[in-house]
C-alpha cells in the first residue's frame, strides 16, 4: 500500500458498501414504484435520492470511493473530444495523490476487500484494497458469499466493498419470479432496439419483458442483500451503505438524444454511459445511519465524507462531497466524463437541470422531472458557472487481453 494518512478513528467500526451497478432510483420501491422491488433495502433506516458523479462505472466507482468527482480523481479520458471505448486508448487510473477510503481505513489498521461482478469497476482503483477478487459477470448470491466468508473469517475491523453486476447486461434470469414470469423472448438477455426505432411491431413486448427482467433482478438482489447482512458476524456495529454507481435508460429519452448528442455506436435511450439524463445518473444511496438529512438531492461523492463523519474523522481528511448528517450542503450537484461520443458535464440545481458538452460549447437545460426543454437563458448561464475549468488526469493505464475479453462481454467494447 502507498504511503496514506492515518485516521485517529476512535471507534473502529466496521464499513459495508454495497453498489448495485445499473439501479436507477425510480425502481426503489420507497420512491412509490409499482412492484416492491426493494422490501429489504426500504427497512433501512435513511434514504437519500443522490445524482451519481458519472454515467458509468470506470469513473463513478472512484468518486464513491474518494468523495471527489472524476475530474479532480483523474479516472477520466485525457481530454473532452469523442470516446468509444477504444481498447487501444484507455481511460486513466485514479491519480496516485488522492486516497480512496480503503487506503485511509488500511492504514488505521482496518482489514479491506473488494469484490465486483464487473471488471471496470476494479480497472482505476487496482492496487488500492488489500484483496481484490474480480468475478466477471458472477450473481449476487456468489459475489456475497465471498464477502460474507471473509467478513467472518476475520475479527480485525473491516472495510468491505461490493460491486453487484446483475444488472447490467448480459442479464441472467433468476429462479424466483415474484413478478409472474419473463416472457422466453429471443436475445432479452441483451440490449436490442438500440437505435431507438422502436416503431417495430416487436418492441413494446420486448420492452416490456426487459424492464420485467430488470425488475426481477432487483427483487433478487434485494434479497440476496437481506440475507447476507443477517449472517455477517459483529453486524450491529457496521455502517452499511447501499447504493448505484449509475442507472439505466430504457427509451425515455430517444428522440432528445438524437437531437442533441452523437453516439458512435448509434445508440439512443438505452442502457447507460452515453448521455447525462436523469434515468442514467439518478441513483439511490441507503444507510443504516439515522440521522440522514434526506431532504436534499445528493451526490455519490457524499458517501466517502459521511462514512468518516459517521467515524467522527471527517475532519481529518479533504474531499468534496458533504456529510449527509450535515445542514450544510452544495446546492448544486455534478455528473461528467461519459463513455461514448464527445464528453458531457451535467449540473443540477433543484429542478434545473443542465448538461453541457464542453467540445462543441453547447448548453441544453431540461426540466429534471418532466424531461421538458427550457428555454430561460438567466437560468441556464447561472448553471453554467458551475462547469468546471478544468480536469485532473490520473495514470496511464493498460489493459491485458484478459480484460479486454471481459470488458468485451459486458458489451464495452466490440
């Protein structure tokens, strides 16, 4: 481990984060959704709707981790013009002189692991945990199991991170279908209809079988969640967060993608990574922590600064985000450095919601609700101010064939 403050944590108590790749908050079942997709993480004690700092997992993961957006932890493209996932040219790492909480939590003595089901959640922040399993594709039942292993096999304080991948495609179908069953469709496992002509007579069948899918697969892990809390041993004492490192887009927003971004897939309104809308970047972040002020919009990188709050160190080490137990927040929140086409940036204040592409200097404000264009000028250059001038770029990164034939799978890169 590189060379890392210790924190003066008087407590010591045990830390689990879970992130559930690809949950976007609307299917939460406490937001009034209409299938209890989330008994179990509803029962915990605080919730908070948070804008995630990034639309896809290789730069959202390390805000979490850091409590600071991608361009000041450098896990970002070199610079804004277009991206597709090129294997050849890759995103940064994290930059060696901003510390991720494992290394804060490892230097005060605390054991620390990291299990993900998706391998670009692990790429920017290797080297950064003590142990670091990646199990490409593997079920929540499989990637806990390992957690829970570890969890009790040590009595050290514990930092444990899981990354949750059954979310993202290629969906898997779980046994149990609370829901009534997913219809046999040809290929639901993966994104089909990705141009946005949906003016196919198979696409509302399909579509409606996909958000089944989807809907079922939260229920699964909701439950997969419950169970392995319960048999993880010193439980009454650990702060627990659950939450998503992005969200999901099934449609909603077709025809403004078409209009305003450039995808060089020719991808429009599904999936994530390629536009800053709020199914994408709106996300869920759900503590056992009871005095959570959940009358605000958060961000991601509110989680870091609210475990070490909770820890009663938070003074004890710079970030961006703010403790979710203070009255005193931003009141605005940012999201950037998109996967494919010319890079975005997304400021949201209250309804307003601004996203910016800096390569082409073009501004669209919507309605964060509604989706509705809005046209009021004052409003819009208000929210520009908070764009920022400019981003850090963290190290160099290669990628081995291995990894490349995971990304490759999880639909990354041809």
């Amino acid at each position: 481990m590189r060379d890392v403050p210790e924190l003066p944590i008087g407590s010591r108590r045990n830390v689990l984060v879970v992130t559930i790749d690809c949950l976007r908050n609307d299917r939460i079942s406490r937001t009034g959704y209409e299938r209890e997709t989330t008994p179990f993480i509803d029962s915990l004690e605080s919730y908070t709707s948070s804008i995630a700092a990034a639309p896809w997992t290789f730069s959202s993961v390390p805000s979490i981790l850091t409590g600071r957006y991608p361009h000041e932890h450098g896990a970002v493209y070199s610079d804004d013009s277009s991206r597709n996932q090129d294997l050849n040219n890759p995103p940064n790492s994290v930059r060696e002189d901003v510390h991720t909480l494992s290394e804060l939590f490892a230097a005060s003595g605390y054991e620390t692991r990291f299990d993900t089901a998706i391998t670009t959640a692990a790429l920017p922040i290797r080297g950064r945990f003590k142990t670091m399993n990646i199990r490409n594709q593997a079920t929540a039942g499989d990637l806990l199991s390992g957690m829970e292993e570890w969890w009790n096999s040590t009595s050290e304080a514990k930092f444990g991170y899981v990354q949750l991948g059954d979310l993202h495609e290629p969906l898997q179908r779980p046994e149990a279908v609370p829901f009534g069953d997913v219809p046999d469709i040809d290929g639901i496992e993966r994104w089909r209809f990705e141009d946005g002509k949906v003016e196919h007579p198979d696409f509302a069948q399909y579509r409606d079988a996909r958000v089944l899918l989807y809907d079922t697969l939260v229920r699964y892990i909701d439950g997969e969640i419950e169970q392995t809390l319960n048999n993880l041993n010193g439980i009454e004492d650990t702060i627990v967060v659950v939450t998503s490192d992005h969200g999901e887009e099934f449609w909603e927003y077709v025809e403004f993608e078409q209009e305003h971004f450039e995808d060089p897939r020719g991808t429009a309104g599904v999936g994530h990574g390629h536009a800053l809308v709020p199914p994408v970047i709106e996300v869920p972040i759900a503590t056992n922590i009871g005095n959570i002020d959940d009358s605000r919009r958060a961000s991601t990188v509110d989680i870091a600064p609210t475990i070490l709050h909770e820890l009663g160190v938070d003074d004890e080490y710079s970030t961006t985000g703010v403790p979710l137990q203070r009255d005193q927040y931003s009141e605005t929140v940012l999201s950037q450095e998109i996967a494919y086409g010319p890079n975005q940036i997304s400021v949201t204040k209250e309804e307003d919601h601004l996203i910016y592409v800096p390569e082409r200097e073009k501004s669209i404000l919507i309605d964060f609700s509604t989706g509705e264009e809005c046209s009021d000028p004052d409003r819009r250059d208000e929210l520009l101010e908070y764009i920022p001038d400019e981003k850090v770029v963290g190290s160099e990164m290669d990628l081995s064939q291995d990894v490349q034939e995971q990304l490759s799978d999880l639909g990354y890169a041809e």
